[in-house]
C-alpha cells in the first residue's frame, strides 16, 4: 500500500472517528433529556393516581 493510500485511509479513520464522537455526545444529550421527560412523566401520572385515589375513597 502506498503512503498516499495510506494517508487517505488515515483521514477517513479520522473522519468516522469525528462522526462518531459527535453522535456519541447527541446520544447522550438525548438521554439527559429522556431521563428528564421520564422523571415528569412518573410525577404527572403518581398525582393522576393518587387523585383517583382520593375520588375512589370519597363515599
């Protein structure tokens, strides 16, 4: 393999390696941000419950 051949290789090494440090540090704001929303969603539907709750107790 030629060194041309070889630094081209090198470049789109490093190029993937770019790409892929950027999707890893999206995936993880996506998660911050889903771990987030979950959070929210649980409180949201533990009121809902506990006001069910207190209808399904009041005679």
């Amino acid at each position: 393999m030629s060194s041309d051949q070889l630094l081209e290789r090198l470049a789109q090494l490093e190029e993937a390696v770019r790409r892929a440090t950027e999707t890893i540090a999206r995936l993880r704001e996506d998660n911050v941000r889903l771990v987030r929303e979950r959070k929210q969603v649980v409180a949201q539907v533990d009121s809902i419950l506990k006001d069910l709750a207190k209808l399904h107790d009041t005679p």
